[in-house]
C-alpha cells in the first residue's frame, strides 16, 4: 500500500489497513481468498477523492457502534481495535438503503434499521483506492437476521465479535467466535444472526464489486427473526 508523506488521518487508516494484514496473514495459508485479498491491499494507492465531510456515524448508531468496537477483546485482535479506536472519527461511516439489492428485494427490517459500513479501501468513499476491491468494517445491531444472500463478488469476512451465528446454502446455523475468518465464494448463499450485543465485522469484496446482491428466500426467516428477539 502506498502512502507517501501521509496527513494524520491517513496515518491512521494505514495503521488500521495495516494491522488487518498483519492479522490476515497469519491465515494465509490456511483461509482461501486471503492471499488475492492481501495482493489487493498492498496495491491500494491514497484516492485524491476522499472527503471528510459526513464523516460522523448516523446519531442512531453511534452507541452502537461504539460499543460494538469496546466488545473486541480477544488478544489476537488487539491492534485492530486500538487502530479502530484512533481511526473512527476519520473514517465515512455509511448505512446501506438498499443500494446493493434490486428495489424488490427484502434482506429484512433489522438489516434494514441497524448496518453500518465504512470503507478503508475501495473506487470511492474511503482514503485508500482499487477500482474493483473493496476492504472495510461492517456493523449490524443486536437481535438481527441478516437474510440469506449471494453476490458475484468473492467475500472475507473477520469477525470481531465476540459472537456470531452464520449458515451457508441455507443449511445449518453455526456460531463463529472472535478472529474467525469466512470465505464466501462467488455467489454462495450466506446468512448471518446478530445476537444480545452487535456484531462488527472487517469485509472485503475481492472482485465484481458493481454486482448486486440477491435474496435467497428460506422459509424460516420469521421464526429465526422472533427467536432472536425472545432470547
């Protein structure tokens, strides 16, 4: 990654990049994907385009979010989350309004009240530039499904939290704990369960990022949804 003569908030988001690829290689022999992802990384330039401004979370997620990032406590993630700490004022903090599915599309109302995104690398709205890759850090709220999907894109995922429930091709729910890393190939269906406390993630898009995503409808969603909300 290059970054020559960098300003303070550049410093921080390669600190940031950088320990994410401390921490993915470490799992780069072991985790498919990671290495292509790591290639991206270290090709990114600093993108001319990035804007400051609206930097700030949306006000009804700033609690969330916060807390979500006090709840990275294992020790294997420890530079991430002080990174994270130092760089979450300088980041674009985004929700998603359906922008990446077709308009009929229904990924679920908690998906819907409570993601947040901001990109650390990607073709715009982050400090660091790919045309078709994206890296950044991914949020959702307590008691939420995130409804089965798939999307061209090749996906990572690090989960942070301390916590998660994921299933694939709409089979079995399996919980996932801190440092864990999940490889979605191309177009596999993935879903992923949000728990009492919320659920932060580092993503990345390895290729066809312009893809959208699409809904792969399973007949359980509402019993998943109200089993999340009794517990």
């Amino acid at each position: 990654m290059h970054n020559p003569g960098g300003t303070n908030d550049q410093c921080v988001i390669a600190e940031l990049i950088g320990a994410i690829s401390t921490y993915l290689a470490t799992h780069q022999e072991t985790i498919s994907g990671v290495g292509d992802v790591l290639a991206q990384i270290s090709s990114a330039t600093v993108s001319g385009s990035f804007h400051e401004t609206n930097s700030a979370a949306p006000s009804a997620h700033t609690g969330i979010l916060k807390k979500a990032i006090q709840n990275i406590e294992d020790q294997h993630l420890e530079a991430i989350h002080r990174c994270l700490m130092s760089s979450i004022d300088e980041l674009i903090w985004r929700q998603d309004e359906d922008e990446f599915y077709p308009t009929d599309s229904d990924p679920g109302d908690g998906y819907r009240a409570s993601n947040l995104h901001t990109l650390l690398i990607g073709p715009s709205n982050a400090k660091y530039y790919r045309p078709d890759f994206t890296l950044g850090i991914f949020l959702l709220g307590p008691f939420t499904l995130y409804r089965d999907h798939f999307h061209l894109a090749p996906e990572l995922y690090v989960n942070l939290s301390p916590r998660s429930g994921w299933r694939f091709q709409g089979g079995e729910w399996s919980d996932y704990g801190a440092g864990s890393l999940i490889w979605n190939d191309s177009n596999e269906v993935h879903a992923t369960r949000v728990y009492d406390d919320p659920f932060i993630s580092i993503f990345a898009w390895a290729s066809d990022i312009d893809s959208p995503c699409k809904i792969f409808k399973c007949d359980d969603w509402e019993r998943v949804e109200k089993e999340l909300v009794v517990k």
